[in-house]
C-alpha cells in the first residue's frame, strides 16, 4: 500500500496540503495517508476530523515521513524531509522551481520532484491548476482589503442627504486573479477599468462589465504565448502603454496589480510619479510584490504609504483564507495523484510519458530534467 505522508508547513503558511475531503479519496483510491499532528489547524482541519476521514495522525514531522512514498506540501520542503522518504519518493507541492540554489539540493536526493506551478495549460490538467485555484482567491481578498483600506463607499448611493459617487476601480494584469478583482469590485459597485497586454483578455474584461484600457497596436496583437501567458513588451510598447496608464491611474481610487511572467521578475507598472499624481487616499494593492512587485516603493509584506498613496504589498494573500485557500489545494493535489492511480485494482503505477506528469516533473534519479529549468546557452 502506498504511504502518503502530509506534514504541518512553516510559520508563516498557514495552508496545508489536505483536507478531510480529499482524505477520503484518497483512501478510496487504496493509499494510506499519514498527517502530522496540528498540521491542518491553521486551516481548521482538526486532527480529529482528518482521523475520522481516514488519516492516521503522527506526533511528529520525522514519524509522519517515516519510510513514506509520496510528500505533499504547500511550500517546497526540506532535502532533510525528502531524505526521510523512501528512496526515490515522490514529491508534490509549489516549489519555487526558478530558486537554482535552493532546488539542486532536493534534486540531490533522488526524489522525483513534482512543481505544480508548472501545471500545463490545458483542459484535462485544469482541476490540478494551483496557479489559478489559489490566485482566484487573492483577487477577491485583494479587492476587499483595498476596500477596507479606502475609507469610503465603492457603490454609488443616492440619499436624501445627497448623492455618494461611486469608487473608481483598475485591475492592471487579467489573469485568474485579475478576473476575479474585477468581477468582486463591480459586485461591491465601484466602476471598474482593466489592463493587459494580451489581446484575448479585451473580451473577458468586458464580459464582466468593465472598460478595457490598452494600446492596441499591432504588437499587442501578438502579446500572448501559446500556455496562454503574456509575453514580455518591447521598451516602445511599455513606453507608449506607460503613458496612458499614467493618465488613466490619476483618477482612480483603488488599484490592483497582479502582472506576473513566469521565471522573471515582476514588471514595474506603477512609477513614483504615476504615484505622484494620483489621489491622496487611495489604495494598491501589489499582488506581484512576493517576485519584486509591480509598484515603485512597494515594501513585500508592508503596507506603506507614498505620495498619500497607501501601497499594500501582500506575500500568499490566498493563505489569509487558509480554509478555502486549503480545500481548494488539497483538491488540485487529488486530481494530480489520480494519475498515478489504477482505478480498477487499485495499484500506484507512474506513466512518465504522461503529457502533465512530464510537464510538472523538475527532478528525478538525482538531477534537474525540466527544460524550463535547463541551463541557456550563451548568447
């Protein structure tokens, strides 16, 4: 029987990579699932209800990994965890694959290591999607921080007294998370603006009810890569779209950014002097701030206030709803173990040409096999 073993994250995650719901599952699909004692707590997962759905419950990390197949983490663990599974074990959780130094020692214990960042984008592989699962809920959490941060109304009102206008919205970058603020901003009334620089979000953006903000010259035509993800812009087209982000952001009351390029750090899309010109009192929230941010002055884990602008630079907004953010996860990690599962005898068999298996794997017998991950060859 194939031993997965789950054990409590560091102090300042507060998800977990299990949930009584997928417990269950995973037992029915014939594992035996190990859970470090307290490991669920922050996310309301009492020892109790992961015993009652059929994990056993181990006082401590080292007996929790004990001689275990499979490790599922939220963060990426230590070579010291990996080495305490059996022989080329695998490893599941959101490694930071990019992080060279920190990777080549867990690549070292022979562990075959699974990044779920990179999920491939494709239809069959969307319920295993930690990216979007997660950044869903951190364009919900950063609209309504940024609404408790304002200081005033978002929808319009009309009293006897007089009329309150409506708060102005600009979700700048609209992917899951971008989506998602856009969608919650307009439910809270405020009236919303959106940019990217991939064609296909125009519709999206305006699906939702929101106003697109672009240049749409012939260069964004053509700003999307085949996974779906923006491409970096020429100086000339971030120039020209600088401009007229700038003079759009003057009157606006909240802001949030989430532009993010895998394996790059966060492209800077708010200038000090942007800054300079927008209203005192209002509010961004930088949810690029954990790969440098996209705001000039951001200060990760921060709230600060520049040019009377209050700048809030989040790390893991998804964890601060640790209960969904956590159900949502262990699902996501379910779906992706499902693989490696025969459904009729109940047997744990890899199929390493799997399309999603090859697409996640960044390590295996000792070494770093992704592509993304491959040395370049010099210019």
């Amino acid at each position: 029987m194939v031993t997965i073993a789950v054990t409590a994250e560091g102090p300042d995650e507060p998800r977990v990579a299990v949930s009584p719901e997928t417990v269950k599952k995973l037992t029915a699909l014939g594992a035996k699932v190990r859970v470090q004692s307290g490991a669920g707590a922050r996310a309301r997962f009492t020892d109790d209800s992961l015993r009652t759905a059929g994990a056993d419950i181990a006082a401590s990390a080292g007996e929790t990994l004990a001689g275990a197949d499979i490790l599922l983490k939220v963060r990426r663990p230590s070579a010291e965890e990996i080495a305490a599974l059996k022989p080329g074990a695998i490893v599941a959780a959101i490694l930071d694959p990019y992080d060279k130094a920190a990777m080549e020692p867990l690549a070292g214990t022979g562990a075959s290591l699974f990044s779920m960042e990179f999920m491939p984008r494709i239809s069959r592989a969307q319920s295993m999607d930690v990216l979007s699962s997660q950044a869903n809920l951190a364009g919900y959490k950063a609209v309504v921080d940024a609404a408790s941060l304002f200081g005033q109304a978002l929808p319009m009102m009309m009293t006897a007294a007089g009329t309150v206008p409506a708060a102005k919205a600009f979700i700048m970058g609209v992917g899951v998370a971008g989506l998602q603020a856009i969608a919650t901003a307009r439910r809270l009334g405020a009236v919303v603006s959106a940019t990217d620089v991939r064609p296909a979000t125009k519709e999206q953006v305006q699906s939702l009810g929101a106003k697109f903000i672009a240049v749409e010259d012939d260069e964004f035509k053509q700003a999307q890569t085949a996974a779906g993800y923006a491409k970096p812009m020429s100086p000339e087209y971030q120039a020209k779209q600088a401009e007229l982000v700038a003079n759009h952001i003057k009157t606006q009351d909240i802001v949030i950014t989430t532009a993010l390029i895998p394996g790059r750090p966060a492209p800077k899309l708010i200038t000090a002097a942007m800054l300079a010109a927008m209203k005192p009192g209002s509010v961004i929230v930088d949810l690029a701030a954990e790969r440098g941010g996209n705001v000039e002055g951001a200060v990760p884990g921060q709230t600060v206030e520049v040019s009377g602008v209050k700048i809030v630079a989040p790390i893991n907004l998804a964890g601060s709803l640790p209960v969904n953010a956590s159900s949502l996860y262990a699902k996501n990690l379910f779906a992706f173990l499902e693989l490696f599962f025969d459904k009729k005898d109940k047997s744990f068999k890899v199929n390493w040409d799997d399309e999603i298996v090859k697409g996640t794997l960044v390590a295996k017998d000792g070494r770093i096999v992704h592509p993304n991950l491959a040395p370049q060859p010099a210019a």
